[in-house]
C-alpha cells in the first residue's frame, strides 16, 4: 500500500480537492519543489561555459540529471539523453532533424490511431510534405491495436515494408490507459525491416511503470517531466547513440557547436548537438529530484499500487453504473493503468466534469487529444479519470458517488 | 452557486425549437473547436423577421440550453436586431456566471445564429 499523499503540498493545500487528472500533469513532491527553489536562491548561474564556482555547481546538477535519467530508463549511456521542453518537443525533434532527411516521396511513415496528437500530427505531416505515404494502424472496436492474425500473433506484414522509414507508437494510451506490447511489436517490426526507426511515446508509461529502453530495442523514446511528478517545461528524448551520431541539429545557437566561422559551423557530438540555448536549468534539476522521488517509492511498486487501482476503478463504475457507462478500452485484455475514459448516457462529459468540479473532484473532459481515437470509437467526447501514487481507493469512492448526483441531476430519467 | 440551475436544466432536458424548419431559408452547422460540440440552425424569414427558427446538434447542458433561450429569442426578432446580439445579451438570457471554459459553450449557439444569418446576406 503506497500513502504518499502527505509528499505533496498541493493536496495539503486543497483539502477538499480528490485529483483525478494526473494524465494531464502530475502534481509535485515536496523535494522537488525544492531542489528548485535551490537552484534559483543558491546557485541560478548559467550552465556549460562559466569558470565561477556557482556556475560549476550549476553545471554538476544539471549534468547530473542526465545520468540519472539514463539509469532510470536503463540506457547504456547518458550521452543519449537530450533535455528538450517536453515529449510533444522530443517527437518534433526526431520528425525535424532526422525525418526530414531520410523520408523520401514513395516512403512510408507509420503511426496508430490510438496516439496522442503529438505522436500523430508530426508523422502525419512529415509524410505529407514529404510525399510519403501516411499509414495509420487502425483499433478494434475494444481499443486493441489491429495487428493480431487469426492466430492471435503480431502480425505486421500489411503495414511495414521495407520503405517504412519511422513506427511510432505510445507505450500506454492516454484515452485508453491501456499497456500495448511494445517489445512484441517492435520485434515484429525489426524482423521485416530492420532499418525501420522505431519512436515510443512512454508519456503516459513512464510515470507509472519501469521501462528499459535496452530491453525495448526501440530507436527513440520521449517523455515528459510534468507527468511523473517534475516540472512543466522540461521533457527528455532518449535515442540509441549510433542513430544520434548521425542526426543534424534541430535547433541552431549557442552551446551546440565546437566552432563556429563565417565560412561554416562544426556542430558538438551528441547530446549537446541537440540543446540549442540556455535551456530550463531549473526544470532539469527539478526532473532528477522527480525521478529520485519516483525511485525511493519504487516504480515496482507505483505499477502494483495503480494495477490495484485500475481493478477497483473499472469495478466501481461497472457496478454503480451497468450499461449506462462505457468505459473506451474497458474490454479490451490488454493490462491498463487506472485511467477511465468514458461516456455516460444522456450526460455530456463537460457537464460530468463541471458537476464533478462542483463536489471538488478534478477530471478532464473531451477528446484528451485524441480526435482521430475518438472518431473512430464513435464517441463524441468522454470524461476521463486518471489515478497516479497519491491517489486511494477512497478516491474512487468519492468520484462514483460524485458521477451517480452527476447523473441524477443531468438525466433524472435514466435508470441503470 | 450551481450553473446548473432548474432552469437551465429544464431547458436542456426539453429544448425549445429542437429540430430541423422545413424549407429553411438558411441551414448552416458550427462546431466548437475546443471540444467538438457542433450545432446546425436552421431559420427561415420573411426577409425583414426571423419567422421560425430551429437547432440540433450535439451539446453540453449549457450550449443546449443557450440555444433553447436564444432560439426563443430571436423568433419574430427583426434581421438587423438579431445581427447585433452578442455574448452578453446570452449570458444575460442564461441568468448564471460562467467562466471562461464554458463562455465557448454559450457562444456556440450565438455563433450559429449569427452564421445562419449571415448565410442570407450571401
């Protein structure tokens, strides 16, 4: 049993409030909170080039967070660790530096209709104006990806070829909650072409679970610092270090370079190529009090605690509601964080969501960023509920008794 | 205080003018881009009057509701008059505070009615 609620002042400071959003952004320990407001009263120097000890201290912690986010996703070096403003940046990155040189017209680019618009969007316009195919793997009506045979084995011979430059996937969706079988797939992928550049989307995994880029053998993977519980403003992009040795730059300016005439530029080696500017030094060092908190919990542990939470989350709501609630992904088998998005009949989710409000429960309503999801789920909108470390059974209490005044006051007629 | 008042409430279970006017001399459809939310109008007039006047759609309780209230309001309302209506006389009409999130939700069928209007001009 995890109670860590006490660790996070905003919870001390909203008594009333049960946060049930955290799939938008994580709320913050203490300790990070902090190690912050070090960095800013003690030691706010720039990084990289200063010579005055305050400058150095600001160098050393910065520095440091890339190892520990190294360790933490188990990469086998902390040079393929890049610092970026969050993962929407991390996969703008990889689409910019990197797509837009090796996509050729004729090529294809594939994503899944289950992604977040952030790993959607940039695939999605890089093979327009590159004049590559688009191809988008399509969902069953449960949420689960189509990529089984009869057989019920991964099969992907009718979407990648040997002219698919990039496979983007999310690790977990953030309308489903559900985990995809990564490594399977991305074994599938290599055994048809092995050149295929594979990005995971860990958003919305990493916070919750352990994942271990070796063990993945993906290309790249991005996450953000504000969902596990560090700062907005900060996101990492993860790539193996043979990929980045031969990416060019995203961004040009400062700290990227080795030397720099009018004649030409010679770019620094990875990571640096890639942190063009004074970046969020701040935000950096919030991250690496984040995951150090994440680690003294145990991601072993978050995973337990919010599988538990998931069983009794879908449970509540089946058993207060029946049919009158669908859960999007509900049936799927896929295993799943406790995340919820669903429709309640006759309420519309903006609605559910401003009622909940009402009665100090925080959830999100729309289409969480997933249009092209929810399109073809034929579901207008949802309300989503999503649980993280610091949420309780007694939680998902107070959010069923909320959602059942919700229903009663929005549609008095239906009857469960 | 609630936003989801009795009144609002009535008007979102039973909307007013909920359909489609047949022979409409106007049929325009708006969405809102910040959630989805869509609503056709339909009107048709007599060249100087809104005669008759109809919405459907999908909607929260606010924008049905919005739409029930100034669908009510509009009808036999004079071109022009009608033309110069803006959120403040909707929220006005609503009778609650609204913040800025669900504002959008009020407007949208404001922002129907004004298209459809400016459809006849065209």
């Amino acid at each position: 049993m995890i109670d860590v609620a006490k660790d996070f002042p905003l919870l001390s400071n909203h008594p009333d409030l049960t946060y049930l959003d955290s799939a938008a952004t994580a709320l913050k320990p203490q300790s990070v909170i902090d190690r912050m407001t070090e960095y800013y009263s003690s030691y706010s120097a720039n990084i990289h080039r200063g010579l005055y000890a305050l400058s150095e201290k600001a160098s050393s912690e910065y520095e440091e967070t890339r190892q520990v986010v190294a360790d933490f996703i188990h990469a086998s070096s902390s040079d393929e660790i890049i610092f970026t403003r969050n993962a929407t940046e991390s996969i703008n990155l990889i689409a910019y530096a990197l797509g837009r040189e090796v996509v050729d017209p004729g090529d294809t680019v594939v994503s899944t209709i289950i992604e977040h618009h952030a790993n959607f969007i940039p695939w999605q316009q890089l093979a327009f104006q590159n004049d590559a195919e688009f191809k988008v793997i399509d969902c069953t009506d449960t949420g689960e990806l189509d990529i089984y045979n009869k057989q019920g084995h991964i099969d992907l011979a009718d979407i990648v070829t040997e002219k698919t430059r990039f496979f983007a996937l999310s690790y977990v969706s953030n309308v489903l909650g559900t985990i995809q079988p990564v490594k399977e797939i991305i074994k599938a992928v290599r055994a048809i072409n092995p050149k295929t550049l594979i990005v995971i989307d860990a958003a919305q995994a990493l916070p919750h679970m352990p994942v271990d880029v070796q063990d993945l053998d993906c290309d790249f993977l991005v996450f953000s610092s504000h969902k596990m519980c560090g700062p907005t403003g900060v996101g990492v992009l993860w790539g193996k270090a043979a990929i980045l040795d031969h990416m060019p730059p995203f961004l040009f300016g400062g700290d990227i370079i080795r030397e720099v005439r009018i004649e030409e530029t010679v770019f620094a080696q990875a990571p640096y190529r890639f942190e063009a500017g004074t970046p969020d030094i701040a935000g950096v060092i919030g991250l690496k009090a984040a995951v150090r908190y994440l680690q003294g919990v145990g991601m072993e542990k978050i995973y337990a605690h919010e599988q538990n939470l998931a069983h009794i989350l879908l449970g509540s709501l089946t058993s207060a509601f029946g049919d009158a609630l669908t859960t999007l992904g509900a049936k799927s088998s896929a295993p799943r964080l406790a995340l919820a998005a669903f429709e309640l009949d006759g309420c519309h989710p903006h609605d559910v969501a401003a009622l909940l409000d009402e009665q100090g429960i925080a959830v999100r309503a729309g289409n969480h960023c997933a249009m092209p999801l929810h399109t073809r789920l034929k579901a207008h909108a949802t309300t989503r509920a999503s649980l993280y470390l610091y949420n309780s059974e007694d939680d998902i209490e107070k959010l069923t008794l909320a959602l059942q005044k919700a229903q009663k006051i929005l549609c008095p007629s239906i009857k469960k | 205080m609630s936003i989801y008042q009795e009144i609002i409430l009535n008007h979102y279970q039973h909307p007013h003018n909920h359909g489609v006017v047949p022979d409409a001399d106007s049929d325009v459809s708006v969405v809102n881009s910040a959630c989805g939310d869509s609503i056709r109008v339909t009107l048709a007039t007599d060249g100087e009057t809104i005669i008759n006047i109809a919405f459907e759609g999908h909607g929260c309780a606010i924008s049905t509701a919005s739409a029930s209230m100034l669908t009510d309001h509009v009808k036999n309302m004079s071109l022009v008059e009608a033309r110069k209506l803006t959120i403040h006389d909707v929220l006005k009409l609503l009778g609650i505070e609204l913040t800025a999130g669900r504002v959008k939700c009020a407007l949208l069928p404001l922002e129907g009615i004004h298209t459809a209007l400016h459809k006849l001009e065209g």
